[in-house]
C-alpha cells in the first residue's frame, strides 16, 4: 500500500479496504514520509503512534510495515535516531526496513535490525543496461520473514520533458539472470523463514503481473495471470494467488 506514503488514511478508508478485500487478501503499507524523509526518524513518536491507529481497523489483515529510509540518510547523522526509533516500535507490528545508503551496510546494523526482529529489506533497483547482469548486493536476512522488493531502473519512466517513456502493459524487456539470482537467494532461505513478500514494479521488466509469475515459476509455484485465472485450478500444481 504505496498510498500510505504521502499520509496516514481517514479511517473510512481503512474500512473500505478491508470490506473490498477478500477474507485471505494481506496487506503491507508503507510509513509516512513525514516519519522517514521529514523527521528522518528523528522525535517522531506522535506521528507514529497517530499512523498506527489510522491503520489499526486493517486488523489480521496488515502483516508489515515498511519503513524505507531517503537516499540522503547515512549512519552519520541517522545511527542515533534509527537505534531510539527501532526502540519505540510496538511489538504487535511487524516492520521490515528500506536501507537506500551504502553506509547501513554494516554487520553492527545487523544485529540491529535482528535484536529488534526487523527485517532488512532486499531491493534491486539495476538499471537497465545492468539488467543481463545477476545482483549482488548486501543481503542479510534478520528475522522470520524475507521482503524483497524489484523496483528496476526509474529512469525508465520519464523522457527529459517528463512525458511518460514506456506503457507498462506487457513485458518490454527480460532480467533472466536477476530473476534467477532472486529465486537462488529466497531458495537459500527458505527453510529458515516463515514467510516471503516478494513485490515488483513495471520498471523492473515492464510488466508487473508478468515479472510476479516468472519469479514464482523459479520457485516451483503456479501464479496465473488475471486472464489466465479461470485454468488456472486445473493443474493439480502448487499455486499462489495473484494480488493487485
């Protein structure tokens, strides 16, 4: 839930979220920018603590929030806040953690995360001309659960006026290796978490419901995309449902 970036939502809409949904649908949501890019993690309990109640009414249905850091925000001015704000964060919350600085990856940083039973985010945002390439990237895994997220190269989204490069509505180019250097790692994992939450964006292949599926694939699981959903119980194979 990307929306929840830009503000914590009126409890209405919380409650519309939950009765459009089916019983087994799960969402995660993502920690104000006002915590994270404004406060940058610093006095920032009201604001928490007025997030969590807006998204409170979602109930068994929010398994994690995500808390992804600016670009901007290094250990040198963040270590402090990030080790009094991991401090405040309620236990009947699950969390998982965006790193988007190089200078976080530290084994001290680690045990962090583990202590508090946060997870550490993994994300791939290879550009384009990298996309044949397998990602290596600092990847620890702190607590019960892996998030992966495959966000791709932005700059794949806008021409030099703005306008819109790309229509994300089918697949415009193949990261084979990336997609098979993920499913190695999750596998790796696997018999040590309870749960992946694994999400893609059209900047990664240019076409989300496709990258989800050719992730899953590698994984051994059947994910139908929407027009394929009507075969898709006909198989007798594992199956995921497709969630948008």
């Amino acid at each position: 839930m990307d929306s929840t970036f830009h503000a914590a939502p009126a409890e209405d809409t919380v409650r519309r979220w939950v009765e459009m949904t089916p019983a087994a649908f799960r969402f995660t949501c993502k920690l104000p920018r006002q915590i994270t890019h404004t406060c940058r993690l610093h006095n920032c309990a009201v604001e928490l603590s007025s997030f969590l109640r807006a998204i409170e009414p979602l109930g068994p249905k929010l398994q994690i929030i995500l808390i992804q850091l600016p670009p901007s925000l290094a250990p040198g001015d963040g270590k402090t806040a990030l080790r009094k704000f991991l401090a405040q964060l309620p236990r009947d919350f699950r969390f998982a953690i965006e790193f988007r600085h190089a200078g976080w990856h530290r084994p001290q940083f680690i045990r962090l995360l583990e202590r508090y039973r946060v997870c550490w985010v993994w994300a791939d945002t290879t550009p384009l001309n990298e996309r044949n390439l397998a990602p290596f990237e600092f990847l620890p895994s702190t607590t019960d659960f892996l998030y992966l997220r495959l966000l791709g190269d932005y700059a794949t989204k806008y021409d030099v006026d703005g306008g819109h490069v790309h229509r994300y509505e089918k697949l415009l180019w193949k990261r084979e290796a990336a997609l098979e250097s993920w499913s190695l790692k999750i596998e790796q994992h696997l018999p040590e978490v309870r749960n992946v939450w694994a999400f893609a964006s059209n900047h990664f292949e240019g076409f989300t419901p496709e990258t989800c599926q050719r992730l899953a694939q590698r994984l051994g699981f059947i994910l139908s995309l929407p027009a394929q959903a009507e075969n898709a119980f006909s198989t007798g194979e594992p199956q995921l449902d497709l969630q948008l």
